[in-house]
C-alpha cells in the first residue's frame, strides 16, 4: 500500500527503516511525552517488524506507514488502526523526526491517512489520543478538524508524574464538511 500527498510518500516499512526510526527516536525532544529514557536498537528493530507483520494480516486491520520525503528519507510514521473487523471507527496514531517539525509534513500526511481512512475504508468515526501537554500534537489535531471529546485525568504515570490524555475525535461528515469547505 502507498499513498501520495505533494511532498510526501507514505509507503509499508521495510526492515532497513529501522535505522530512521531509531535517530529519531532517540531525540529528546520526541521522547519528551514518552516513559522511555532511551530507544534501544532491539527495541526500535521490533517497532518495526510490527508494522511489516501487520502487512500480511488478513483481514488487514492496521495501517502503519512510513512517511518518507522525495529523497527517500524516512522521517516518521502514521497509521489508522482498527480494533476489530466490523467496527466503523478507528484510532490515528502519528510521529515525526523532531528535526522535521513545523514543515506542515504532520499535516499533509494525517490528511491523506483521514483521507484513506474515510473513502477507502469507509469509517463512519477517526479518533486519536494526546498527551494534554503535547501542545504541537494537540494543534495538528485541531488543524485537521478534530474536535475534544474527552479528558482522561492522569492516566499515565511516567517520568515521575501522572499524565492526563486527551480524546480528539472526526466524524466522516465533519471530514466531508471541511473538504466542501476548502473547495469553495
């Protein structure tokens, strides 16, 4: 599977992605909202056979890509995952390098992932959680049209303290609004 935006491709892991992955989770800028200290080669290795596992599942449920720029660089990832076969909703998960911040490449990708989610896998609903201190997140988000539905009050314990995450969630109507929208 791949898709295409302007500046993007966002195509299925390859085992040497690894590598990419690593450097960029390594930063402690990305690992800023996580409970690891450190990424360790066998663990981002595992990170990313996930992901080739998840191609060969049928019923394919979970779409995990590698954002790569036209250089071939991989610079991220996002997905939309389901939980079960006959659901209409989904959760959509994303990470960039740090070093690739504010170039809009989070939004053109989650554009295209929603885009896929709505059209090709006719979800009805697109949720995604947030650490509520993850501002850049929280504004992508928004950007994109999601709307807060909830607050999970100290759901995480991590680095020495709780953490509240937020529930953002998009109806396919919603999406479909906005797309008229920017049309006009």
């Amino acid at each position: 599977m791949e898709l295409r935006t302007e500046r993007l491709r966002l195509r299925e892991f390859m085992a040497e992605d690894w590598r990419a992955v690593y450097a960029y989770q390594n930063d402690l800028r990305y690992l800023e909202f996580y409970a690891w200290e450190h990424r360790s080669e066998p663990a981002v290795k595992s990170f990313v056979q996930r992901f080739i596992d998840q191609q060969q599942e049928t019923p394919r449920l979970k779409f995990q890509l590698a954002i790569v720029l036209p250089n071939d660089k991989v610079i991220g990832n996002i997905g939309i995952r389901k939980r079960e076969l006959n659901v209409y909703h989904a959760e959509l998960g994303y990470e960039l390098d740090p070093r690739e911040w504010h170039n809009g490449y989070a939004a053109e990708a989650a554009a295209a992932m929603l885009k896929f989610a709505f059209e090709k896998l006719r979800l009805h609903r697109v949720m995604a959680r947030v650490n509520a201190h993850n501002h850049n997140s929280i504004r992508l988000l928004e950007k994109l049209g999601m709307r807060q539905e909830g607050r999970l009050r100290e759901e995480e314990f991590f680095k020495g303290r709780y953490w509240d995450t937020l529930v953002y969630g998009l109806l396919e109507e919603e999406w479909r609004w906005r797309i008229v929208q920017s049309e006009s």
